[in-house]
C-alpha cells in the first residue's frame, strides 16, 4: 500500500483530537471531519473567508451550494425555518442521514457562499458521536461538503481523504471508517415534499413518517434541483458498465450477491452492507488499474436507490 503524500495532521479523537479540530474551526481553519455518511471538509459557515477555502480546495464551483451541520434541531431552528413537515421529519429521523433543504432564515449570518445566494439553506444533523461532539465545541454551524475533490468519490475514510485533499487542508480527524457509505438524502419539505437527492436514509422511511408519497423530481422536465446533482459525479477513472450479466473483455466485475465476480459488495444481498462498502470498492478497483469496471444488478429499493444513482452518475459520461 502507499501512503497518502499529504501535509495535514492527522487528529486521533482518543487523545484530545476533537478539541483541537474545534479549535482549527473556530480559527478560520479547514478540517475534515467523520460522519455517519461520508467525511466532510468543514469550516466555520458564518466566515466567508474560510467557506470560500472550501471551495478552492476542492475545486468545487461556486454555484454549488454547501450543507451546514448543527448538533440539535435547536441550533438548526436558528438558521431554517421550519414548516410542520419539516418539523416531523427532524423530530424522526436526526441525528442522521437526512438532509433538510429549507427557507434561510433572515439575519442567520450564514456565508452567501454556503448557500450559493439562495434564498434556502440546506441543513443536517449528523449522528456520528466524533461529529457530534465536534459541532458541540465548535458552537456554531459548520459548512461542510464531502471532503473530495469535485466531481470524485466521496471519502469514507481519513486515508481516502488525504489522497484527495491532504495537502489542500489543516487537519483530519481520523473516526475511522463511515457506517452508512453514502451521502445524505436531500428533501425539501415544501409540499409537494420532493427528494432532491436519494441518500443514507431510504425513500420509503421518510415517506412512512410523512404519511405521504414523496414527489421525485425529474431532472428532464424539472430542472436540476440539487445544484450539485450533476449528471456526471462521483466519477472514479475506470469506465463503468451497469447490470452486468456477463463479463466483457478486460473488465473486473463488481458483484452484489451470489455472483461470481472480483469483489462483491454484499455477498449476502444486504443493501446496508453493500452501500457503506462501496465507494471503498470503487477505489480498490481503481487502484488495481481496472480499465472497465462491470457492476452486477443492485435492486433499486431501500437504500438500493442510492447505490444505482451513485453509480450511474459514475457511469455517465464526462465532461471534457
Ligand atoms: O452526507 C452528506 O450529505 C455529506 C456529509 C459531509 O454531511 N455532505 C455532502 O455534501 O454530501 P455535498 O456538498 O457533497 O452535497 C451537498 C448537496 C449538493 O448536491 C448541493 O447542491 C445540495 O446539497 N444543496 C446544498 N444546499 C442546497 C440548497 N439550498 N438547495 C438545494 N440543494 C442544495
Ligand atoms: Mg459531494
């Protein structure tokens, strides 16, 4: 294996870690964090100077908005206004793998880069203890994206970081490896509720919770609506194939239950398993020099829906 060539220390949370992260934070500094998800590259959300780091570090373009992370529903009543849906969904499901999109509420002193200038702002509490205690001793919100650079798969380990951005940011702190593997799902509670991003939390619990169906824009007739969710993301350099029922000349296979295959997510066929191993596999296969990459079929139920929408925009075609 080779080391990451990265400049940022790394902050071990058993010894004082969070304490120090914090206080990079609170100074203007950039420090990618662990969460439930995916790691984030956090920075003060009300310090334009700092957000706008963000943004070079991970040349990311600045249309894109961030999500900002608060400890509590408290903290995230100071910055969104809440209507009754938006209430009921917090209420069940953070800390956790939801995300908020919301009406910003005025004189917040949230950065006009975090929301990119709109007149909404999206918002999560994460449930990860190290993130959690994180946010606490920050004590404001912290704007945080994935902590890869734009347009490459998101990190689920301190390593997968500092190959991506090590020499770009002021710390890690290492929590290990994410539990969930993918991003949060992104709704905005506006009725008619819509997803704006499936994610960690499946469709079907949030729509249980709100007695409801939840409306899944279409990207052709409605717009992006997740600034972020362009077509081509998550992009590792091997060409991908999906729903592969066979293997083609030169491809290593990507397996999801009882398959033959060169690495498998979940033998078993457990989506929970197979989403917090992918992106991990997608850098493995990578590293190996996989020109092509062929993915077994993946249900597109529970969190199944996240997996197929991260690797089809993995499969998509590139911008050149
Ligand atoms: O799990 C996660 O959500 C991780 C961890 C670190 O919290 N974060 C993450 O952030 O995935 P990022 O920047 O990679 O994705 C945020 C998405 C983007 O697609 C962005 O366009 C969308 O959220 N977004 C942010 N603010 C928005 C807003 N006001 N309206 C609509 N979409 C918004
Ligand atoms: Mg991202």
């Amino acid at each position: 294996m080779t080391l990451p060539n990265s400049e940022a220390p790394v902050l071990d949370p058993e010894t004082g870690g969070v304490a120090d992260a914090a206080a990079i934070l609170r100074a203007g500094g950039l420090v990618a964090f662990p969460t439930e998800t995916v790691y984030g590259l956090g920075a003060d959300a009300c310090d334009g100077h700092a957000v706008a780091r963000i943004f070079a570090a991970k040349e990311r373009p600045t249309f894109n908005p961030l999500i900002v992370h608060v400890p509590d529903l408290d903290a995230a009543l100071e910055i969104g206004v809440f209507n009754d849906d938006a209430v009921r969904l917090a209420r069940a499901f953070w800390p956790g793998a939801l995300t908020l999109v919301v009406p910003l509420q005025p004189g917040a002193g949230i950065s006009d880069l975090v929301t990119a200038g709109l007149d909404t702002v999206a918002i999560r509490v994460p449930e990860h203890p190290f993130a959690h205690t994180l946010l606490v001793a920050v004590g404001r919100p912290v704007a945080a994206p994935s902590a890869n650079p734009s347009g490459r798969v998101s990190p689920t380990t301190a390593a997968h970081v500092l190959e991506g951005l090590g020499g770009k940011i002021d710390a890690v702190l290492d929590g290990g490896a994410c539990p969930v593997g993918l991003e949060s799902t992104i709704v905005n509670p506006a009725r008619p509720v819509r997803l704006l991003r499936p994610g960690g939390l499946p469709l079907e619990r949030i729509e249980a919770s709100l007695g409801m169906s939840v409306r899944i824009p279409d990207p052709d007739t409605d717009g992006i609506t997740a600034p972020g969710q362009l077509k081509s993301h998550y992009a590792p350099s091997a060409e991908i194939r999906l729903c592969a029922t066979d293997r083609r000349e030169g491809e290593r296979v990507l397996g999801f239950g009882e398959v033959e295959c060169d690495l498998n997510l979940s033998k078993s066929g457990d989506l929970t398993e197979a989403a917090a191993a992918l992106f991990a596999a997608l850098r493995t296969l990578d590293a190996s020099g996989a020109g092509r990459i062929a993915v077994t079929p993946i249900p597109e139920t529970g969190l199944g829906r996240a997996i197929n929408d991260r690797l089809r925009r993995a499969a998509a075609p590139r911008p050149v």
